[in-house]
C-alpha cells in the first residue's frame, strides 16, 4: 500500500467536516474508487474534479481520456461525491470548475520558447482539438472544451455573491490606490446577505499562484480558470496540480493551494486546512496526534473478509447539500 493511500486511512472521521478535493488522486480507476470511498466515509460531503493525472490512459484499451473523464464523472454520481455545485450551508457554496492548461497563463511565455512533453498518457479526440495529434495534451482546445463544460453553472451563480465580489473588487482596487474605502462606500449598499462561494479547480488560475520552474509555465493552467471564478462571485478558490502550496489574497479572492503531493514533496501538508468556518489553522487536524478513524478500520476489516464489498455503492453524504 502507497505511504498517501496509508495516510489516508489514518485521517480521523470528520462528518461535520466538507472536503474539497482539487485532483491527482490517482491514475488507475480502481485506486481512484477506493480513494473516494474512504474519503466517503471520513467526511460529511466531498467536493472533487479530476486533475491531469486520472486522465492518463492505458492505450492498448482504445479510450481517450475524455471517455476516462466520463466514466470518473458517472463513479462521482454513483458514489455521492460532488461534481457539480451546491450549498453547504445557508451561507455557503461550493463550486467545482473543470480545467485543463494552455500557454496563456503567463506573460511573455509561448511554447515554442519552452517546448516539452507533458502528459503524452493522454490521448484526445480530433472533435475536441481538432487536429491528428491525439497525444499533445498543450493544444489550447482541450482547455476550452473543459472551460466550455462549466458554462451551465457559471451562468447560474448567486446573483447576490457576484455582485458582493464585484464591490469587493472596487474596495480592493481602492485600497491599493492608498485611499480609504469607508469614504467611498458611504452610499453603497453592502450584500451582507450573499452567500459565500468557494470554487475550485485542479489547475492554476493565475500566474501570482505559481512560482515553480519556468520550463512548466505551459502547463500549470489558463487564464479562463480565473474569468470563470471571478464570474461565479467566488471569494476563495481552491486549486492544485503544482504541489506547491499557497494561501494569498489577489484582488479581494483568496486563492489556496494545500498539496498532499508526493511523500518526498517539500511543499507536503499533512494537516487539512479550513477554508471557510473558523480559523484556518487552529481547525486543521493533526493526524499524528489523532487516533485511527473506526469507520475506516470497520470497512478494511469488512473487505478484508469480503473482497466483493469493495464494489458495493457506497454511502451518499451525511451532510446535506442543495443544487444552486
Ligand atoms: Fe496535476
């Protein structure tokens, strides 16, 4: 068993607690399932998309990776894990966005100045990109595709969290003029009844939330990713795929990266963070200190004796979610 599927099993239940999930859990199907099923089992609800590496395709079976998207979209439905956006509360919304990464994310760069292989384990249709290549996973339509499928939600936020961001905004840009907001905000009126919204994303939205190496700037994120957040009114937008880790705030959104990653991963978090509800340090849990879940425990002892459980539904979530 992998060190990450361990740590995993030892993270303590939490079911008052909504996971949010930013992808690269893992490549093959069957490790993707039982992932998702113990982290089921851990945690109220649990907000996920699929990243770049559940992508990767065996090709001797003859599907794309859009055909694997699918099928990783249909297990989600089947499992209760959320795809799609919901209320968590009264007071808050998640909202998974489907991404993929194109050259656009940073200035300056093209990939012609930086061209190397990546994720050539994908494979992609030519009615998505229209083109022969079905291995070169930075051809700029496949982020569109993925952008095109978060239409229906973007088009359907909170009409009230959208404008709340966009007062938010003004007041932001005012404060970086050096100048106070209460002075400019004396005759607005303030959407104190607008809900929260966290999106999320596996891949970058700006080029501030990624200060790795150069050589990968093609392939981090897009630009769109951000449009689409500022779109939904989100004011925190969780995200992935870099494995390094980032908590700022960027023109009134607070933008947070908390990679499991690899075990050899510098940026490496153990402790899972709160995003919304309480204060985001003091919460996080200390799994060292935490005793091993028992309803994890129950379910390895009841696989163990019946391999056969492993493939029955499993529970939708404890913590009630309504569609926005
Ligand atoms: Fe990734």
């Amino acid at each position: 068993m992998g060190q990450n599927m361990e740590h995993l099993r030892q993270l303590p239940a939490c079911e008052e607690t909504v996971l949010i999930l930013a992808g690269d859990l893992a490549c093959n199907i069957e490790t993707i399932e039982s992932s998702l099923r113990l982290l089921q089992q851990k945690f109220g609800a649990v907000f996920y998309v699929p990243g770049n590496h559940e992508l990767w395709i065996n090709k001797s079976d003859g599907l794309s990776s859009i055909h694997k998207f699918i099928a990783i979209i249909e297990l989600c439905e089947r499992l209760g894990i959320h795809t799609r956006p919901a209320f968590i509360s009264e007071e808050c919304a998640v909202c998974p966005l489907f991404s993929w990464y194109k050259e656009n994310l940073f200035d300056g760069f093209t990939r012609e100045k930086f061209d190397m292989p990546f994720d050539t384990q994908t494979m992609w249709p030519w009615d998505i990109t229209g083109s022969g290549d079905t291995n070169d996973a930075q051809q700029s339509e496949i982020a569109d595709f993925f952008q095109r499928l978060n239409s229906r939600r973007v088009s359907t936020a909170p009409a009230t969290a959208v404008e709340a961001l966009r007062q938010a905004e003004a007041e932001w840009k005012i404060l970086q003029e050096g100048q106070t907001v209460s002075s400019r905000r004396a005759n607005k009126k303030v959407h104190n009844k607008a809900p929260t919204v966290i999106s999320m994303s596996h891949f970058v939205p700006r080029q501030e939330c990624y200060p790795g190496p150069r050589r990968l700037c093609g392939v981090m994120g897009c630009r769109e990713i951000e449009t689409q957040i500022r779109n939904l009114g989100a004011t925190c937008h969780v995200f992935g795929h870099s494995h390094i880790a980032c908590d700022r705030m960027l023109d009134a959104i607070r933008y947070l990266q908390h990679p499991l990653g690899y075990p050899t991963d510098y940026h490496r978090k153990v402790k899972p963070i709160r995003a919304f509800g309480g204060d985001a340090i003091s919460h996080a849990v200390d799994i060292s200190k935490a005793p091993l879940a028992t309803v994890g425990k129950l379910i390895l002892q009841e696989i163990a004796r019946d391999p056969g459980k492993l493939r029955e539904p499993a529970r939708t979530s404890t913590r009630k979610v309504d569609a926005w």
